[in-house]
C-alpha cells in the first residue's frame, strides 16, 4: 500500500505585537484550514509569532520570547491535537540554558517529541539602501547543538531553520540519520536586493531536495513588516528537486500537498547518493 503523508506550509504575514491576539486567531484558523484539507503535518514560519525582531538592535529583547511552556503555545498546540494535526511551532524560546531560534516538534495528539534549535546563526551587516536592515541574529540567539530527526506520522523529519538550509553538509547528515521530510521554518526577506534575493529563493530549497531525495516543506513568511519586505513563495519541494506546491508572494496563504513518501527510495535509487559518495575524501569538511 502506498505511503503517504498530506503536508502544509502556513505562510503568515507581518506582525507588530508580539503574541497577538491578531497572529494568534490567524494561526488557529490555519490549523483548521490545514486539518480540513487533509493536512497531517503543519508547520509555520520562522518566529512567526513575533516581528522579526533580529533585523535591528534593541536592549529591551526579553519580550519576544517565551518558553515552552507558555500558555499561548499551549492553546496553539491543543487545538491542532483536537483536529489530530502535527506540527513544527517555531518560537523563540526562553530557556534554562539560553535563548534561541527554536522550532518544538508536536505529534497529531499534542505531545511533544523534541525541540530543534537553529544551528547556524547568521549576520548581515546593514547598507544604506532601502530595506538594507541587515541582520543580528548573533545578538540574540544562541547556536543550538544538535541535528535531531523526529519519528512523526509513519516518517522521520529534519528540521533547518532559514539559514540553516545553506548548509549542505547539515541537510545531508540528517538525510543519513533516516530523515525523509527536511521541515524549514523561514523568514526570508528582500533586504536591499529584491532582484537578486527573489532569483535565488528557490535554489537552496530544491537543491537540499534533489541531492538528499527529500521532501523539502519550507514556510516563509510573506508582506511588508516594517522596514522588511518577506518574500512569501513558501513551497513543497519534491526528492527529485520539482516545485510540487507553492504559495504566492504578497499575502497570507496556505499550500497543502500530499507527499507520496515512496518516492524518497525511489529517487534515491534513481539517484544513489548513498552509494556512490566518499566520505572518506571529505576530512576538511570536519576539520
């Protein structure tokens, strides 16, 4: 019988107040749009429940973060598990040991399997060009430690949270560890280069999906916040690298796509990576 799994990508719009009521009503009537087209597996963008706060220097930061725990994440996490659809709820999360760019793993009955917290945390200086914010993320998160895959749904799933997925290295480790989903919360944005940042969406997004014969479910965030532009196009990448679904680039929308998971050996097959790489040439990659 064949295996399958209906994905969806939640692409939210700007946001002025951190854990809203606005941004919290709005994820709710996604969940249930998700549930009601079929979708077992949801996942939202990058910090999607506050402005991307990164993009600027501000002493007074602690408000843009929760932990776990937090009982606006709570509502968030019941009310998928009453239309028995998982999710991957990125936050930014306050903890014991830090803050950091996290994305909570939640199986169909609101269990959580885990926390993935991005690994690699970039920074962009600022230009005097329109939207030329830069970025400092450096400022606020720490790195997290680890390339965890969640049994979730009858599959195993990676997550890569935005710049993680420029990493081919990350993605392919956890390939080999039995992920067949790459799941990545994004909030990409035009910055001061709109012709060049739009060109290259795609590229990392499709690649991570042909050279690991993944499927590739990444959520991005879509309008104008503030001084950002955030591209949308939120996307499912299928393991031979072809666009399968993919939202528009101006507003709040969902994409719902249903993945045949058999298809992850067979490109794989068609594609043996496995098979024919060399590890044992690529030493400077670890040095």
């Amino acid at each position: 019988m064949p295996r399958t799994l209906c994905l969806a990508a939640a692409q939210t719009g700007p946001v002025s107040v951190p854990g809203s009521g606005a941004i919290l009503d709005s994820a709710i009537a996604l969940i249930d749009r998700a549930s009601g087209q079929g979708a077992q597996l949801l996942v939202f963008p990058e910090l999607f429940l506050a402005p991307f706060f990164a993009c600027g220097l501000e002493a007074d930061y602690g408000k843009y973060f929760m932990a776990l725990d937090d009982p606006l994440l709570g509502r968030l996490r019941g009310h998928a598990a009453t239309r028995r659809l998982a999710l991957v709820l990125p936050v930014a999360e306050r903890a014991a040991d830090g803050y950091f760019n996290s994305a909570q793993v939640l199986n169909e009955r609101g269990d959580s399997l885990g926390v993935y917290r991005k690994t690699h945390i970039p920074a962009y200086f600022p230009n005097e060009r329109p939207g030329g914010t830069g970025s400092y993320e450096k400022f606020y998160f720490a790195p997290g430690q680890g390339l965890p895959v969640f049994d979730l749904c009858g599959t195993r799933i990676g997550i890569q949270i935005c710049n993680d997925r420029l990493y081919p290295e990350a993605s392919r480790a956890l390939a080999l560890r039995g992920a067949q989903v790459l799941v990545m919360p994004i909030a990409f944005s035009t910055y001061s280069d709109p012709q060049h940042r739009a060109s290259i969406w795609e590229v990392p997004l499709r690649a991570r999906a042909y050279e690991n014969g993944v499927y590739v479910l990444a959520s991005n965030r879509a309008g104008t916040e503030g001084p950002r532009h955030h591209l949308g196009h939120s996307m499912v990448v299928d393991p031979y690298g072809m666009i399968a679904a993919r939202a528009g680039d101006q507003d709040a929308e969902l994409i719902v796509h249903e993945a045949a998971l058999d298809e992850v050996d067979r490109a794989r097959a068609a594609f043996p990576w496995w098979r024919d790489r060399r590890p044992d040439l690529y030493a400077d990659l670890v040095k």
